[in-house]
C-alpha cells in the first residue's frame, strides 16, 4: 500500500512537471526553439550517435543566444533565468568551439551534457515560476 502511494505522487509530480514544462514552451517560443534544438542533438548522443551536434552546434549557438534576444514572458524575467540564460549561451559557444577544432567525442559529449543540463535548469526556474 505504501509503494501505491509513492508511486501515485511519483507520477503526480511527473504530470505537473511535464504540465509545467509545455506551459513555459507555449508562452515562450524561444525556449521551445533551443527545446527543439537540444531534443534532436542530446537523445541521439546518448546512444553514442554524435553526428547530430556536430552537424547543428552553430544552430545551437543562435538558439541560445535568440534566448535573450527575443521576447521573455514578464514572468520569467528574473535575476536566477537572466542568468542561466547566459550561462546557457556561453556553455553553447564553448561546445560549438569544441566541435570546430574537432575535439574528441568525449568532451563534445561532456560539454552537450553540461548543456543540457543548463536547459533543464532554465525550464525548472521557469516552472518554479509558475507556482
């Protein structure tokens, strides 16, 4: 009965933070861009496929810059978002920088990670915003 429980407010959790999420991408195109950018190069690495990232880091880089660049919805212009926002664009210079001098697969790898992980942290800010 007690994993029953856990396992209900498990998935309570995933459905409000997946609500969450596709509530920040519809009232922030942007965002949804680089979502779009990040889906189709971090997924395919996991596998070990790196041909993705490689071909559209330069894409990447003008998605995150477009970030602030482009309109931000009133409630997520914030001090914590203003700033991950950068930290986002510079960590997806650094990874373009290490795909045009052909650094090895294990530090693109690292740096899309590092990456991605920036993302998630932009969209987790935003969806403490909307509490």
């Amino acid at each position: 009965m007690k994993t029953m429980k856990t396992l209900i407010i498990l998935m309570f959790f995933f459905v409000a933070h997946s609500t969450s999420a596709q509530s920040t991408f519809e009232k922030w195109p942007a965002i949804k861009n680089f979502h779009h950018v990040i889906s189709q190069t971090f997924h395919p690495s996991e596998e070990g496929n790196l041909k993705p990232i490689k071909e559209r880091s330069g894409e990447m880089v003008t998605k995150a810059k477009a970030l602030s660049t482009e309109a931000i919805p009133e409630e997520f212009k914030n001090e914590k978002i203003l700033g991950s926002i950068e930290k986002l664009k510079e960590k997806s210079i650094s990874l373009d920088k290490l795909v045009k001098e052909k650094a090895s697969d294990a530090d693109i790898k690292k740096s899309l990670e590092v990456v991605h992980d920036e993302f998630h942290n932009i969209v987790g800010l935003c969806s403490e915003t909307n509490h």
